[in-house]
C-alpha cells in the first residue's frame, strides 16, 4: 500500500499513520512536504491515500486542511480519522546534558505549547523556529552545538537522538485528528464509531439559514461534533459551514435524511466529503 502524509520522517502525522495502518515497513510511505503538497499528491495519482491533520484540541482547526476540502477541485474525500495524543519530547545529541543546552529548535507550535517547562528548566535560552518538529530533531542531531529540538520519540529514534525530558507540554491532554484523504468516498464497512462531514455553502445571506440547517439535525435526534464557519472566498460577510456528524450517513437514516431534506430546501449546497471509521487509540 502506498500513502503519503505530512512529513519529513519523525512528525506527529508519521506518528498517528503508524497508529492507523501499523508498521510502515508494510506501506510504501511517501512523506511530503506541506499539507498543499499532500492534497496534490492524491489528486495527481502520485499516492492514491494520504494523511493530513484536521484539528488540534489546543491549536483548533488546520485551516489549509479545510480550504482544500471546501474549495479546490477535484473534490478529495475524507476516508477515516485517527485521533493522536501529542507528546512533546526534549531532545539532544546524545552526551548533551540539559544543563548544557544554548539554543531550542523546533516548530513555532511545539515551543508555544511548552512555553512553561521551558520557562522554568532553561530560562533565558533562545528558541529558533523550524519548519517541523521532525525537521528539529535531524538539526540537533547532525550539529556539535549544544543544541536542544522539541520533538517526537519517532524522530528521536530515527535520527539517533536522546530524549532528556519527557512529556514536556504545558497541556498534557493535547490531541490532533488527522484524516486519510482518498479520490472516492470510502464504504462505510465495520464496526465502532463512524463520522459524516459535511460542507454547507450557503446560495446567498438570508435570516435564519444557518438555523434551518441545524434544525433539520435536531428534529431527527443527530449529534453534531463540530461546526465551523470559514470564509467563502466571494466576499467579506459571506461563509461556509463544515460540519461532523456523528454516524455515517451512508447507514444510519436520520442522517442521510437530514442531508437530503436540508439539500431539499434550496438554502445551501452540501458538500459531502464523506462517511468514515474514527479511531482514536489515545482515548
């Protein structure tokens, strides 16, 4: 099986697709280089599946994830989740103490969310930003400087690294979805949770339309998990909706119901982009 993901070797996102699909030496994994790059690569037949993130618990939502299922053509489908824990990890070229730490590398988000351990544990050193945590963690490796990356315990390992300080972030239950992109809808086949995600695109500002969508969810018992609303890119004022539904709207009737009558009212075009299986082992 080839699938790409968000790379280089060693991120969260090489993390969570080992958790989704189990030992890469099975896969043909391809990493590239941005979430755009990602997209593109299915779209092209380069892989035909790729894992992106879609939100983060602290962070919110990766809004270039949501601006390419919303607005770039071909449409590209949602075909499961896994929910991953984020550990964030102190890093070093092995025989570098934290003591002797002089510069943190590592991705803008990762020093933010650990902001108090490194108030408290190396006041006063620098920060530099990389363009991943895994990206991070190959610098620290390959310099003689004292230097320390904020990173994974899979980019540890695979740059031969060594992890001083474990579990470092400010905010210990911190959780990214991450979602397998494919060309077609997946078959909604198995056992466990199902979700159905959907994009309204609202055909012009009126009262009320938002509210007759969700109450056609409402009126049928259907949980929603998330709403989010983004700019529809045709003015200023003017939105999109995605929303997750939970259940699967290609076996569970009130679901697919609640699409169709709410297509059926002529307020918004639904965007489907698919019904899938949600795993989250860090649960």
């Amino acid at each position: 099986m080839r699938v790409g993901y968000l790379g280089p070797p060693g991120t969260f996102a090489e993390e969570a697709l080992i958790a989704l699909v189990g030992d890469l030496d099975d896969h043909d994994a391809v990493p590239l280089p941005g979430v755009v790059d990602t997209f593109e690569a299915v779209r092209s037949g380069e892989v035909p599946n790729a894992l992106v993130p879609i939100e983060n618990s602290i962070e919110g939502s990766v809004t270039q994830t949501l601006d390419q299922l919303a607005f770039v053509q071909p449409t590209l489908f949602l075909q499961a989740e896994v929910v991953h824990r984020i550990r964030h990890h102190l890093i070093v070229r092995r025989g570098v103490r934290v003591a002797d730490v002089r510069q943190v590398i590592s991705h803008p988000q990762a020093t933010a969310q650990c902001q108090g351990f490194l108030r408290r544990e190396l006041p006063g050193v620098p920060l530099a930003a990389s363009h991943s945590t895994a990206e991070a963690v190959r610098l620290v490796s390959a310099t003689e400087e004292p230097w320390a990356a904020i990173g994974t315990l899979r980019a540890a390992e695979l740059y031969e690294a060594e992890v001083v300080a474990d579990d470092i972030a400010d905010v210990s239950d911190n959780r990214t979805r991450f979602v397998m992109l494919g060309r077609e809808e997946a078959p909604a086949e198995g056992p466990g949770r199902f979700r159905t995600s959907i994009v309204c695109m609202l055909d012009r500002d009126r009262p009320g339309a938002l509210l007759a969508i969700l109450q056609e969810f409402a009126m049928r018992a259907v949980n929603l998990s998330r709403l989010e609303s983004r700019p529809a890119k045709t003015g200023l004022g003017r939105y999109v909706f995605f929303i997750d539904i939970e259940g699967s709207a290609q076996r569970d009737l009130p679901v697919s119901a609640a699409i169709t009558a709410i297509e059926q009212q002529g307020v918004a075009d639904v965007l489907m982009l698919g019904a899938y299986a949600v795993m989250d082992p860090s649960a």
